[in-house]
C-alpha cells in the first residue's frame, strides 16, 4: 500500500506528477537487479535537493518498495546501501514526507538493518534513521519499543567517527523524559560518550556535549555520577571549562555551559564553585550580548535564568556582570528598523522570532529579582521595564504572557514596589484581564501575584477589591489543582486582614459554608493552612467575631473540633487553637465554647501539651474567656476553676519557656483582679 501525503492532490498535478516521476518507481520493479541497482541510483540523484520530485515520489509508491529491497537478503550491499541513502534524502525534505515514512514503518526496518556486518550499509542506515528522529514529528518512543536497540547502537559508538556522530545525536534528540535518561544510563551512556568528547572531529565532540546536556538535565543520579569521570585523565567538569573558553565555537561553549549548569542545579556541584562563579556564569551573561544570533541570545539567557534561580549569590553576581540588566533591555527592542541583519532571510526569521527574546529577558529578570531588594529596584529603573511588562501580559504568544508574569511575581515580593512602580502603573489590571481565561500554569502565577498585591499595605488592593475579584478568587478555591486553590485561598486570607465588615460578610456568602468547610478537610496541608489563616482573619475585631458565629458558629465549632481531634501537623493544631482563642474573644461568641465542655476539655489537653506553641495558643484561649472587664466573666472565671484551668495555670507560670510563664501569669491575675 502506498504511503499518501496528507494533502491531497489535484488530478491535473496528478498526470502531471505521473508522467516526470512514474518511470523512477516502475524501475524498481525490474526483473534485472543491475537495472534496478541503476535505476535506484538515479532516483537519488533526482531528489537531491528537490522538494518536489521527493513529495511526487513517495506519492507513488516509492517508500514500500524501497524499504522491501532494502530487507531483502536477495538484495546486493550495494543495492541496500544506495536504498537507504535515497530513504535519507526523502526524509530530508518536508514533515509531510517524514510522517510518510514513519507511517510505512521505516523506522523497525533501519534498525534491523543495523545488524547487518558491513560499515557502509550500517552508516547509511544511522544517517537516515538520524534524520527522522530528529524531525518534532517523530514520536522518540520508538527508539525505545525494542529494548535490544540501545544496548546495540552502544556497541556501535567504537565503530567509526560517523557512527558516534549520528548515534549520539540520535540519543540526544531521543532523550526527552526522565525514563528515557535512565534506559541511557543504564547502558552505559557515560562511560560509552565521554570519550567522544576529546574525539578528533568537532561533530562528534560537539553531538557528544549535546547528550550530555540532555542526560544531565534535572537528574541527580546522572549529574552525580558526571561529577567522578575522568577523559582522559582529566575531570569531566574541567573538560566542559575548557569547552566555554572563547575560542571555541558558540554552540560548544553554550552547550558546555549548560552541562554545568544542569549539573549544578542537580545538586552535584555547589553553587560558589569556581567553575560555576568564574566560568559558567560569566560564559552565559556573555551570549546575551548584541553580537550574537537570536537563538543563542535567548539560550544563554534561559540557560542563565535556570542556573540562578534558587541562589541569591549567583543572582548578586549575575546583576552585576557586564551590565546584564540593561544588556536585557534590548531584548525588546529587537530587530529595530535600524538593525544590522543585511540578510533579509535572517530579519525575516528574526522578526518571527522576536518574541522569544522578550520571553527569554522577562526569565532572566525574574530570577534576578527573586530575592534581593536592590536588585528589583535596579530592574524596575530600567528604561520603561514596567511599561514592558503590562504589555507582555497581553502578549499573543503564551509562552511571553508566562513569563511576564513571573517577572511580576518576583518583583511584587517587594514591598517597595507594590507600593511604587505597581501602584503607578496600575499593574493589577492587565493582571485581572489575564486571570479571567488562561492556562493552569498562567494562572498560578498570576494568583500568586495577586495574592501580594492583595496585602495590607498595597494600594492596589482597595481598586481589586472594587473590581468584583472575591467571586473569581472563590471559584479559584474549586479547581482541581491544588496550587490554584492555595492562591484562590490565600488571596482571600490576605483580603480579609484588617477589611471592612462588608468585605467579610461578601467572602463568606460568595464562598458559602459548604465549601469552607470542604477546604478545611482538603487533603493539600498547604489549602488547609492558608483555609485556617482565612478563618482567622474573617474572625477578628469583636463585632465581626460575634456576626459571623451567630451566623455559621455551629459548622465552624464543629469544624474546630474535628481538627483538634485529628491527625494534624503541630502548625494546624497552633492554627486551630489561634481561631478559638479569637472566637473566645467575641461578646456573644464565647458562649459557644463556655457551652461546649467537650471543647473546654480540649483547650485544657493542649495546656499540658509538650508542644509550646500548642500549650501559648491554648493559654490565650483562656486568658480571652476569662477577662476581667467583660460581662459575666465572674461565672466564666468559677466555671473554668471547678474544671481545674487554674491548677494548669499555677503549673505554666513555672515554665522554662519565658512567654508561656508569662501568659499564665497574665490569666491568673484575673483571678486575682
């Protein structure tokens, strides 16, 4: 069966097609080998660069048949060689024909074709089988469905600099999961590729490096093993070193860099080694500079982003090297009308391209400025870098809207600059605009940027707060994933702190009781948390205390009880206790706990627990319930002495924790009052 285009053809194309191209097929069905040796032959030299003759080939039928006589054991070296070159150059052309070829199972064929002992036949099927796996539209999976493939093309490597060239970028481009780095590892890709590095011919080293970088990448047991291999005498480490100096190609010291950086971010080499901090830092900022070509400006910088993100010294370091902050300004000014591109190929692909430039410079800002507060001031002064983030976020590529984000994001950890810059420009509209239809992964950052522009003393919140946000915040907290119900919560929590009574009472109807308390059986201890941390807020200043628990005090008693009778971490119970202590508080409210001796008698088991936090919490729970200024304390005060809360206190006040002595103090003086 022939293997179609997708796109089908018009039947004029179709005659036409027939007549240039049908007598290659038809000799490949010769009965004399040698015309079919000859007809294959010149098959190869007709498709040789001729996208056209390719398409109108595989049309007809070329590909099965080709692949039959590669097979046959009937067939000559020779006629199976020149097969498997001319497979090569049809997949040399467009995806189309790639998938075609795919599709007429080529892939198993060329494998076995591997087996074969001729050099020649195995270097014309590596070459082609390189070919397709490195197209997108090649599903790498199967490289791995027979598992005696990988353990054979490792034996291969030794065979000559072609085979190691082509079955190394075949590994490189195939090694795409965490499952696939360990099938490599596991036979022995390290010990097999690092001799390639030191190879004679830059496009072994150079394929060899790229695997490297593949295998390394967020994989501890790889990295950690890299770390103790010795070329030839030689640590790997200080062999990618020498592979960043600047005389070697771009593409070389790139990709050492990012060996080392990947290694580093596994855990294998420290931060403040000097072949990070002298070499591998420097190597990146340095490729994000004018003269180089887009794509190497956009890997150096996300190369550079990754290696600094978790670290504050590499962040200090980085913002200080080669001016990169404003060196990443011109990130978004690229191509200008005034560019230097004579090639009109190149500022077309540039201009296509220029996006990911803008994305690459909004990662690099957004490590930068994760931690230290200089830093973020030094970005937010940068020549109209607030201006370019609101309008990144409204960007058509995803990708540049993500990042933009996450540029916001570090920066909103700022108090100065929720105060300034984001105030000023009135960053949490466009912000809005993004949360209301956007990716998961958008999403979360967004909402976790929400979350500090929703604190206390951001100016943003009072125009947020206007902007109807409690009801998308609160469809937040009912996602699937757990990282957007946190925000959703969080958000809330921080919205609740210190807010007028009407903000509260609006959280509470718009969240409704049945989903408060779903929230607080969450199996995510971090929704459960920022839940207790939203009750607590809600659950503060007297009049809202005793509105909101004549409202909903049963379902929220109960609640309390249900965690301080579970399984919960010591920061929960400390939580829990900290909104009983707030509800005893209230006028009306402390009746609920005064009437419920079930929950007295637990406030008095976590007196005595051996957790302080616990035994401070509870102590000021009581210290609430008894307060001498407040209506009916009298009674309050005989009721907890007949249950033996006083006995505790005399107990507490000798304990070697100062605040807990003293807080027990504090509650017997009433008595005392």
């Amino acid at each position: 069966m022939a293997c179609l285009l997708e796109a089908p053809l018009r039947i004029s194309v179709l005659s036409e097609v027939t007549a240039t191209s049908r007598h290659y097929v038809d000799r490949l069905f010769d009965p004399d080998p040698q015309k079919v040796l000859q007809g294959v032959i010149d098959m190869k030299n007709a498709v040789i660069g001729n996208n056209k003759q390719k398409a109108n080939l595989i049309v007809l039928g070329a590909v099965p048949r080709l692949l039959y006589l590669l097979q046959q054991s009937s067939s000559s070296l020779e006629l199976r060689t020149e097969c498997a070159v001319v497979l090569g150059s049809l997949a040399m052309g467009t995806e189309n024909n790639i998938k075609s070829l795919v599709d007429c199972h080529i892939i198993p064929a060329l494998l076995q074709g591997l087996l074969s002992p001729d050099l020649i036949f195995i270097e014309a099927c590596l070459r082609c089988l390189r070919t397709v796996f490195i197209s997108p539209v090649t599903p790498v999976q199967l490289l791995y469905t027979d598992p005696t493939v990988i353990p054979h093309l490792m034996s291969l490597l030794s065979n000559s600099q072609r085979t190691q060239e082509y079955i190394t970028q075949i590994f490189s481009h195939c090694c795409k999961t965490p499952e696939h780095q360990t099938v490599l590892f596991n036979h022995g890709a390290i010990q097999n590729i690092a001799p390639l590095l030191i190879s004679p011919s830059y496009k072994v080293r150079m394929q060899a490096l790229k695997c490297f970088s593949v295998l390394a990448y967020e994989n501890t047991q790889v990295s950690m093993t890299l770390v103790n291999v010795l070329v030839d005498g030689e640590l790997l480490s200080q062999v990618f070193v020498k592979m960043m100096q600047r005389d070697q190609p771009i593409e070389m010291q790139l990709t050492a860099a990012k060996c080392l950086t990947y290694m580093c971010r596994a855990g294998a080499i420290r931060t403040d080694d000097n072949c990070i901090v002298l070499k591998t830092l420097p190597c990146l900022v340095r490729m994000c500079s004018k003269e180089h070509l887009l794509e190497e400006r956009v890997e150096g910088a996300e190369t550079l982003a990754y290696l600094m993100e978790p670290d504050v010294e590499l962040q200090r370091i980085a913002s200080t090297t080669d001016h990169l902050v404003a060196m990443l300004a011109d990130y978004f000014k690229y191509p200008s009308s005034v560019s230097a591109i004579t090639d009109i190929k190149r500022l077309d692909h540039d201009l296509k391209h220029a996006h990911e430039l803008r994305q690459a410079a909004f990662k690099v800002y957004a490590s930068l400025g994760s931690n230290d507060e200089d830093i973020r001031k030094k970005i937010t002064e940068t020549e109209n870098m607030m201006d370019r983030i609101v309008s990144g976020l409204s960007e058509s590529s995803i990708k540049v809207r993500l990042a933009a984000v996450r540029c916001l994001h570090s920066l909103s950890r700022s108090v100065q600059q929720l105060r300034t810059s984001f105030h000023d420009h009135a960053v949490w509209k466009p912000l809005m605009k993004l949360l209301q239809n956007a990716p998961d992964e958008v999403l979360v950052m967004a909402s976790s940027t929400l979350c500090n522009l929703l604190l206390e003393f951001s100016p943003s919140k009072e125009p947020i707060l206007e902007s109807g946000v409690i009801e998308l915040l609160c469809s937040l907290t009912q996602s699937d994933s757990p990282a957007l119900r946190v925000n959703g919560i969080w958000a809330l929590m921080n919205m609740a702190f210190q807010a007028d009574q009407k903000v509260k009472v609006e959280i509470v109807r718009c969240l409704g009781t049945e989903q408060l308390f779903r929230l607080l059986s969450d199996p995510d201890g971090n929704v459960l948390m920022k839940t207790l941390g939203l009750l607590r807020n809600l659950l503060s200043t007297r009049p809202h205390i005793d509105q909101i628990m004549s409202s909903h005090g049963k379902q929220i008693m109960q609640a309390v009880t249900l965690i301080l009778e579970a399984e919960h971490s010591i920061e929960v119970k400390e939580q829990t206790l900290c909104i009983l202590a707030n509800i005893a508080d209230g006028n009306t409210a402390k009746e609920l706990i005064m009437t419920n001796d079930d929950m007295l008698q637990k406030i008095k088991y976590y007196m005595g627990h051996s957790n302080v936090k616990l035994q401070l919490a509870a102590t000021f729970c009581v210290s609430n319930l008894i307060w001498n200024e407040e209506e009916g304390s009298q009674e309050r005060q005989d009721k907890l002495r007949e249950i033996g809360f006083v006995d505790i206190l005399h107990k507490l006040t000798q304990s070697s924790d100062p605040n807990l002595s003293d807080r027990a103090k504090t509650a017997l003086q009433q008595y005392l009052a």
